[in-house]
C-alpha cells in the first residue's frame, strides 16, 4: 500500500468546517494557509477564523512554505503540538515545587500572568487549565495519604479542600469510591510523560504497566475507574522503578532511538481481547495490517469486528501498538487519540523502522 494513498487528505469542505469547529482530532491532519495574511496554521489555531475564500489547505508544514506561506507565532503549526510554552513550562515547575499548594487564577495574575492564556495555553497542550491540573494532583497525593493510613480530614485538608463534602465528591468523581474507602489501601504508581504528541499518563503496578493514555481523552476518567474496581487501588504519587524505566522507553521511541517498547503490559478483558493485543504486539514497527489479516492471524477470519472492538478497548496507547492497524481499504479509520496521531506514528515508524 503506498504511503501516499494511507494519508490521502479529506477535502476542503470538511477541513474547513473542522478548522471552525478547532476540532482536535483534525489537527496534525492538515494545515491552513491564510491568503489575506500569508501565514499557514494548524486548524485548531485560536486565531480569528478567515473567510472561506482566502484559504488554502495543504497537506503538511513543507508543501505551506513551498506555496510561499509563514509558520504562525501563536499555534506552531511545524511541530507536532508544538514546543512547551514557556508560561507552560514554568507554571508546570511551580507545581512540581509546590504540588501541594491551591492555585487560584488570582495566584496566576499575580505572577503577572493573564489568567485567559494562561486557561487557553494549558487546554491546548492539556485539554484542562492549570487549575483542574493542580486540583487533580492534589487529589492524586491525597490518594497516596489515605493509603499510608491518614485520617481522611487529614488528606482533606492537605488537598486543599476546605469542605467535607467538596472533598469527598471531587475524589468519588475521580475513584469511584468515598475517601473513607481508601484508606490503608495500596496506590498504584502513576506519572504524567511529555511526548512530542502530547502528554500521556502513565499507570504502573510492581509487575507491568496497566494503563498509558493520552491526558485529554474524554474516556481517561471512565478507565481509571476501570482499573480501580479491577485492581481495587486508584492511581497516585509514588515513585516506582517501571515509572522510569517507561519514561526512557517512550523516550527512546519518539526520538527514534529505539523503537521496540519493551515494556511488561497487563489488561484486563476477555481472553479473545487479550490474544488481540499481544498480536499487536508481533507487528512490526514501520508496517500496519488489517482487521481482517489480524483475524486471520488469530484463526478468526470472521472475527473482524470483534478485532475492532479489542482494538478500541486498549488502554496502552503506543506501546500495544493498536495504532498500526488500518481499514481494508487503506483508511486510517478511528484511533482514540485522534487521527493525527496515528497517522504521525505510523509515519514515524515508517522513518525509523522501516517501509510502511
């Protein structure tokens, strides 16, 4: 299959409608040069939206200069999300400083930052502001204190909540469960991993790695609840070796180091689902197949669409590779983490491991 047919662009139409929607799952997909302004961006740019008449789409960053256009300054559109903004990075290292502490957007202009970009900055890179990420991290320690055995008050008030009840509903939203639950209860590992495609959490016990998603999925909350009724333990902050170990090994695949993500991996799921995954596994990077061709490797060649569905249920993005398989007749077809993730995965396999 050429690669050419595999990334074939959606008309201009839908790439016009998708650029006023600022639909993520387009973005990466395509980018959009501005006529009036000779500036090309990618079609979630928070830019005022041109008229209909005065774009042009084009396939990637390169055929946007060779038409005569400039990169835009406000959304980067030749990295793959762009670079971490500055403000970013900075407000991410307060946080590592001081992740106890309950930021409020008056603490944001006070660092003589603008609260809006900063909301704006953060979604884009997070898909939350840096609020809700500074409320989930607390949450996340006070899961780890409730397991050494704290007083639920205790964790309460560590977590910055001064009612009871606001407490305990913002933890039951993200477990599952009441705190008074927890306690005692072992936590599972968890760590938030920058990739050149956006940030992905990572979710480990002491044997393998049980869930590797990217942050801004909406379906992230219901599998972390997922994983706490199968486990019983909810994630929180505590170092773990196969923590690091999965950092250097997503590191060394987006780098093209090393693509082989040689990591322990368990899913829960039907012993059909879990066959289905491991056969992910055995592709090799730099090539995709089929739904149909899998089945057929499992001895189910009419079980496609149960192929599909177990494709779908994976929580190890990346790693259990479900991003290496295709439609029958070439089409990306749907990928979790958005289209344009999978046709940069794919693409960049097919530069580091080998023809596609």
């Amino acid at each position: 299959m050429k690669q050419d047919d595999l990334f074939a662009r959606a008309d201009d139409d839908t790439l016009y409608a998708a650029l006023l929607a600022r639909d993520p799952a387009w973005d990466g997909r395509a980018v959009v040069g501005v006529t009036s302004t000779g500036i090309f961006c990618r079609l979630t740019c928070p830019a005022r939206k041109p008229k209909r008449e005065n774009v042009r789409f084009y396939a990637d960053a390169g055929a946007a200069r060779a038409a005569g256009f400039r990169p835009c300054l406000r959304c980067h559109p030749e990295a793959a999300l762009g670079p971490v903004e500055p403000l970013v990075a900075d407000l991410i290292t307060r946080l590592e400083a001081e992740p106890d502490r309950r930021w409020s957007e008056r603490d944001i202009a006070a660092l003589g930052l603008d609260p809006s970009t900063v909301r704006r900055a953060f979604r884009r890179r997070y898909g939350m502001t840096f609020v809700q990420m500074a409320r989930e991290r607390r949450l996340r320690r006070a899961a780890s204190a409730l397991a050494a055995g704290d007083a639920v008050i205790g964790a309460q008030l560590d977590a910055g909540y001064a009612s009871a009840s606001g407490f305990r509903d913002a933890y039951a939203r993200m477990t599952g469960e009441a705190p008074v639950a927890a306690r005692g209860r072992p936590v599972l590992p968890s760590r938030l991993i920058e990739t050149p495609i956006g940030p992905m959490i990572a979710i480990v016990d002491e044997a393998a790695l049980l869930l590797l998603e990217f942050l801004e999925r909406p379906i992230l909350a219901a599998e972390l609840k997922t994983l706490h009724r199968e486990t019983g333990r909810v994630a929180g902050e505590v170092p773990s070796p196969l923590l690091d170990r999965t950092a250097r090994v997503l590191e060394d695949y987006f780098t093209g180091r090393d693509l082989a993500l040689d990591l322990p991996v368990h899913q829960g799921g039907s012993p059909f689902a879990r066959r289905v995954r491991e056969t992910l596994r055995s592709i090799p990077a730099g090539t995709t197949t089929t739904y149909g061709a899998l089945a057929d490797r499992l001895g189910r060649p009419t079980a496609a669409r149960a192929v599909a569905q177990a494709n779908g249920a994976n929580r190890i993005g990346v790693v259990v590779p479900c991003h290496r398989v295709i439609g029958a007749d070439g089409s990306l077809t749907g990928y979790g983490g958005g289209l344009w993730r999978k046709r940069w995965l794919i693409a960049h396999e097919a530069q580091y491991g080998g023809p596609p």
